[in-house]
C-alpha cells in the first residue's frame, strides 16, 4: 500500500475542492478574491459538524486545535538539534523548545517565537514545524516559549513569561549557544501581541547590559483589543476567527481579577505612549482577518515614529494560515517570506 502523508492528501483535497467551488465563480468579499485552497477550507469549516472552538471547553478545543494543525500542518524540516529546556519564570519555570539548523555557528542568531492561539489554546507542538522552516530557511536558532495559558492563568500571565523569557535568553546567551546580539522575537497572532509588548518592555526596562531584540516578526498579530477596526465588522463571519471565537478567546484571556481596558498600552501595544527607538520589524497581515486593519495600524504607527518597517498583506488568505500551511500552499508562501527578512535581519 502506498502511504500518502496527511499534508499532501489535505493539500490534493482543498485544491480539488477549491477548483470545484470555482466553478461556480469566485469568492469575492469587500472587493477581494479569497483563492480557491483557502475557499474550500472556510467552506469545510462552516459545513462540519464538529464543535466550533468556542463551543468547546478549553481542555478540549486545545486538543481539537492540535489535531487540526496536525492534518493540515507542514512536514517538519530537518534540524540539527531539538532540546527542551526549562528557566525560571515569575511563577514557575517556563519551557523552550530550542530548535537549531543544520551549519550553525557555535553562537547562532536566534528568533525567539510566541506561538498563536488566542492565549488559550497553541503550543509549542502546534508550530513547531512552522519553527522548523523558519529556522531551517533563515539559517538560524529558533527558540519557542512555551508561556502561560488562559483562563490557568490569564493576563498578564503570559505577557509576564514572554518578557521574562527573553530577558533570561539574552542574559544566558552564551549557555544556548546564541549570539545575544543577534536575537530576533516574534510570533503570529496572540503571539504577535507578545512579540510587541516584549519589544516595548525591553526598549523601556530591560536593564542596559542586557541587549535589546534586533528585529520584530509580527504575523497577523492582535494589537488593539477595542476592536474597532473595520476589519473586524467586514469579516465578522465565515472566515475561522468568527465574532464568537473572538468573544471566547478574550473572555478566557480577560477572566482574572485584574480589571482590564482594551486600549491600555498593557493589552493593545498600539496605544503605547511613542513606538520610537523600537526594532525593525516586518508585520504580515491577511487579508480576510478581522485582524487586518490593527496590524496595519501598528505598521503605519511605528513607521511615523521612525522605525524601519516592512509590511506584506497576504490578500487571499485567512488569519492562521501558517498552521495549514502544508495544504494551504500560501501559508508556506507566507512563512519563506518571513525567513527572507529574518535572515536579512540577522545577516545569516
């Protein structure tokens, strides 16, 4: 019997499926063509009978999640080493899955990555093979924090291990085997966020014989939790980060006693007080993301206040591409580009 990998046999399908649907015209919302691949995702996705995210309980959508990406997830590239480590946390230890490319230097460039998932569901199996890629097509180090999960715990538990966790990197560098004046942070969506007000707490407190990140890789990320973007209004619905998935993550995210305001510089990096004298940074957005317009928001912001920007929307696609990026063929698109400006970024 001839064994054909779950990636392929998912990619041949919504490629299929995608053609039929095209049949039929194409998928035109707001002015903008969702291409076929994507199409027969969002169109499997509203037709299953399976529980949506938000109608699960978080135990069990972190399982469902997980078995998704793993349908749907990239082959994972070749590593020289893959080890687990653990530091200390503001409670407790906070795991590293640190991955290292074929060719390395003795100290190595680095991406420190905050993986998506709402604050609630994602971890570092989930994207470990969009790491792997990353890591293998920059020629670098790809360190993956493995931070607090809502509603355990919720805000500001896992900004807390982001900031933390790269202050420990860069001040035990030397220990991984990385160059500290060579790291990069970043991460998609929930880890988007993390990535942005990591790179604010270390412009503002990290102590100053401590170096600060090199380089911002934001992937669709939440920035501004008002919501007030039209993005948010124009795909509400039908395009997997639906009104109520919204709604579930952030009540997960928000459930601790602490009061919360959606436009405090703590929450949404966007309103922070002045973006000057932060890190270069690439900002890559969806086109069919209710995220779409606050990350073009952050870009347009940081570049008036004098940061080097590079910013790409992926016009045809949905938020979370990168997790079915082995039969989405524009979320792996989408990964080698964020692995050109890394590499840029990190001069490998």
């Amino acid at each position: 019997m001839i064994r054909v990998e779950p990636h392929k046999m998912s990619s041949l399908v919504l490629s299929v499926l995608g053609w039929l649907l095209e049949r039929s015209g194409p998928h035109i919302h707001m002015g903008q063509r969702l291409e076929p691949q994507t199409r027969a995702l969002t169109w499997l996705n509203s037709r299953s009978n399976l529980p949506k995210i938000y109608q699960q309980h978080h135990v069990r959508a972190r399982l469902s999640f997980a078995r998704q990406v793993a349908l749907l997830d990239l082959p994972k590239a070749p590593m020289a080493s893959v080890k687990n480590h653990e530091i200390p946390g503001p409670r407790g230890p906070i795991g590293l899955r640190i991955l290292r490319s074929h060719g390395l230097d003795p100290k190595a460039p680095a991406l420190i990555f905050y993986h998506g998932g709402g604050f609630v569901i994602g971890s570092l199996d989930t994207h470990e093979a969009a790491c792997r890629l990353l890591a293998q097509q920059a020629r670098c180090a790809v360190v993956m924090v493995d931070y607090r999960l809502a509603p355990e715990d919720p805000f500001p538990a896992g900004i807390e291990d982001a900031q933390a966790a790269y202050a420990y990197i860069a001040r035990h560098a030397d220990a991984f085997g990385l160059d500290a004046r060579r790291l990069a942070i970043g991460g998609d969506s929930a880890g988007g966020n993390l990535t942005a007000l990591v790179a604010l707490h270390a412009r503002d407190h990290l102590p100053k014989d401590l170096p600060q990140p090199v380089y911002q890789l934001l992937i669709y990320p939440a920035i501004d939790f008002t919501r007030k973007h039209a993005s948010h209004r124009d795909f509400s619905q039908g395009y997997v980060l639906d009104e109520p998935t919204k709604d579930w993550f952030i009540n997960h995210y928000f459930s601790g006693d602490e009061p919360v305001a959606m436009d405090s510089p703590r929450t949404s990096p966007i309103y922070a007080d002045s973006l000057e004298g932060l890190p270069p940074a690439m900002v890559i957005t969806a086109g069919f993301d209710p995220l779409r317009d606050e990350g073009q928001a952050y870009a347009a912001a940081m570049r008036e206040a004098g940061v080097s920007v590079q910013e790409r929307c992926w016009e045809e696609t949905i938020h979370g591409v990168l997790n079915f990026a082995g039969a989405v063929s524009q979320g792996k698109a989408l990964l080698m580009e964020a692995a050109e400006g890394l590499s840029r970024a990190l001069k490998t």
